[in-house]
C-alpha cells in the first residue's frame, strides 16, 4: 500500500496541463484583438528594430587617441622676429588633444630690472617707485591667424566589438589630405579645419575672441553600425565652452605669460616680456558602435510576444465582466468540479479502516513480535492511512 501511494505521488511528473480556448464570434472583441496585436508588431518592428536598432549590441568603451598639427605663418614685427610658425603661436609644442594659439599678444621689449628708491611719485595719485622691469608693454597683434590650419587625427577602437578605425581615409591618403578643407556640406570628413571656420561655426566672431582669447570644444562623434562598413564616419560639431568678461563686459582669457632673457652690450640683464592671448582648443571624443547579435534579438521578440498575451488576457476581462452575454461565455470557460461525500459514505471508509487496522494488529499478535516494535509499526501504518486509502476502503 505505502508502495503504491509513493507512485501516485509521482504520477504528476508525467502529466501535461494545456490551455482550453473556447472561439467567440464577437465582432468588437475581435476587432479589439487584432487592433492591439497590430500595435504590438508595429511596435516591435518600428520603433524597436528600425528606430533603435534592437537586434544589434551596444558598445560604448571607446578608446581614442588623437593627434594635432597646427599649420601656417603669421606676421607679428616683433623686436626679434617679424614672422611667426607653428613652433612660436601654439602652446605645448606636443600635439596632443589640446592646444593653444596665439591670436594677440602683448610685447614689453627690453625690460631692464629697476631698484626701488621708495620715491612717491604725486603725480602718480601718491604712487611710489618700486623694484621692477620697465619699460611699459605694446601691444601686438598676430595679422593671418584666422586662416591658420589644424589637422586633428584622432584614432580610436571600440574593445567589447575589437573594432578599431581612424578618421583619416587608408586609401590615397597623402593625395586627401592635401586638397581637403573641412566643410560641414561638401567635405564633412576631412580632418583639417580652418581656424577662422572653427570659431564661426560656435557662433562667435573671429576678431572678437582673437582680442582677448576664448576656449573652444572640438567634438568628434563617432556612431558606427558595423554591419554597414560606410557606417562608421566621425561626426565633427563645436562649441564655445566658456566666457569670462571683465567689469567692462570684454572676455578675458589669457592663455600665458613668458619671457626671453638677453644681455645687452653693456652688461645689463634684459628681457623680453610676452602676454598672450589666444583661443585654446579641446578635442573631446565619445561614440558608439552597435552590430548584430542574436540575444538582444531573441530578448526583444520574447517581450513583444509576451505583451501580445496580455492583450488575450484584457479581451477575457471584457467578455467576463463587461459585454453583455457575459454569462453565456463565463459558462463556456469556466468548469467547476464539485466532490460530494454524504455522511453515510464516510462512516463506511472510517469502518473500512478500522477494520483494516485490527486485521494488522492481530498479524501482528499472529507472528509474536515485540511490542515496542509492533507498536511503532502501528503507529508508522496509521501515519500512511491517506484519502486514497479511504477511497479503496470505500471501493473495496
């Protein structure tokens, strides 16, 4: 008996309940289905494939590195020098992704280190003679700067897809370079742009920012689908970053002061003072690549699919609760299975058992067994004793 009652307990493993559909010829149900289920694979093919691109995996680790070259001559007339290169206007030297270049300066030449006489000078409004260089400074401006050129080379790989690119074409590239100009319509991907254009395309003047300097982001976006091998081209935008004005409302941003040291002939220290303002540029990078991939894919039909059963289930709560024949269709969903047992029935399965349980003990007394183990056993057969039990005991 406990044998046969361990196997009913398993039997559940090996059963399969599946889903009873009852058809309905309901015309606004219907309509209202089919409504929701055209809005689910419109959504799933509009907005979730074609817009956003959901069968494709997202990577946005960019790893970039980038390389500036700053080209052109500018007239200065200087004390020292009447023409200016690329070594002389662009702070740091090294091409790195930031620069400065000088637009204005102002030159103090052939300042010699005075000794303070502690002298008050009243015409001075009481000012007073301090240790210092004279003589006062000149201002300089560099004439040409705006058409200065910068040649930005920015490589980048995208780790999670080891895809790696550059901005600069690997085909007849010397032969590019030398006759591309950046424009935003005609030559949007060459990478040498006009300093004058730069400033302009922020929105600002040349000469405005050239007086007294100003900082500018150079932003390079890169988005590549890299199921398309044209898709994968730098998107060039910029924009001024800050604006620092004076008490006069004039933006101030200095970018540096140095100086270069000389002995005149009579054995004096001198020097060379410059003040130099410019426009200093920042190139940022940031991107992102996507290409195929089966498990987005498989995630983003599974969702659509799933919402698809919840419109199932909104059309079940109108027929249940709100159309007008509710009644007829609860009736052709719902099943309700009732057991009676009457109270003669269960007295007979409570002799039945009784009955069973003296037959044990008296098998028991019959094979003269102990009795502390004889009890256990009885106490170990009435535990087992379950409905199934009781209904043999009825059947029997």
């Amino acid at each position: 008996m406990a044998w046969q009652n361990k196997q009913n307990r398993l039997l559940f493993l090996f059963e399969y309940t599946t889903v009873k559909y009852v058809g309905t010829q309901n015309k606004k149900i219907g309509l209202l289905y089919r409504i929701f289920q055209l809005t689910i694979m419109g959504y799933l093919i509009g907005w979730v494939f074609l817009k956003n691109k959901g069968y494709q995996v997202k990577d946005d680790t960019l790893e970039s590195s980038v390389v500036t070259k700053a080209k052109g001559v500018a007239r200065v007339n200087t004390t020292d020098s009447n023409l200016w290169g690329p070594e002389d206007y662009v702070f740091p030297n090294q091409g790195e992704n930031f620069l400065s270049i000088a637009t204005n300066f102002i030159e103090t030449p052939n300042q010699k280190l005075g000794i303070k006489t502690g002298i008050c000078l009243e015409t001075h409004n009481g000012t007073c003679e301090i240790y210092g260089w004279c003589p006062t400074e000149i201002h300089r401006d560099p004439e040409e700067a705006e058409n200065f050129t910068l040649y930005i080379r920015n490589f980048i790989r995208f780790s999670q897809l080891n895809f790696s690119t550059s901005n600069v074409p690997k085909e007849n590239r010397s032969l590019y370079l030398k006759n591309c100009l950046y424009d935003e319509t005609v030559c949007p991907y060459c990478p040498i742009f006009r300093l004058g254009d730069i400033v302009n395309k922020t929105g600002n003047k040349f000469e405005e920012m050239a007086l007294k300097g100003g900082s500018i982001g150079v932003l390079i976006e890169w988005l590549c689908d890299l199921d398309v091998d044209s898709e994968c081209r730098p998107h060039y935008s910029f924009v001024r970053l800050g604006k620092f004005q004076n008490q006069s409302g004039i933006a101030i941003n200095c970018l540096l002061r140095f100086a270069r040291y000389f002995t005149d002939v009579a054995g004096d220290r001198r020097r060379i003072f410059y003040k130099v303002f410019g426009i200093h540029l920042e190139i940022m990078v940031f991107g992102m690549a996507r290409k195929f991939c089966i498990i987005p894919t498989i995630v983003n039909i599974a969702s659509a699919l799933t919402l698809m059963a919840a419109g199932s289930y909104i059309c079940d709560i109108m027929l249940l609760y709100v159309m007008k024949k509710r009644s007829v269709y609860t009736e052709s969903k719902l099943e309700r299975m009732t057991t009676y047992v009457t109270e003669a029935c269960l007295l007979e399965m409570l002799l039945c058992c009784l009955n069973k349980i003296s037959l044990y003990l008296f098998t028991l007394r019959h094979y003269k067994l102990k009795s502390s183990k004889c009890y256990l056993h009885n106490i170990s057969y009435i535990n087992t004793i379950s409905y199934s039990d009781l209904c043999l005991c009825w059947t029997s």
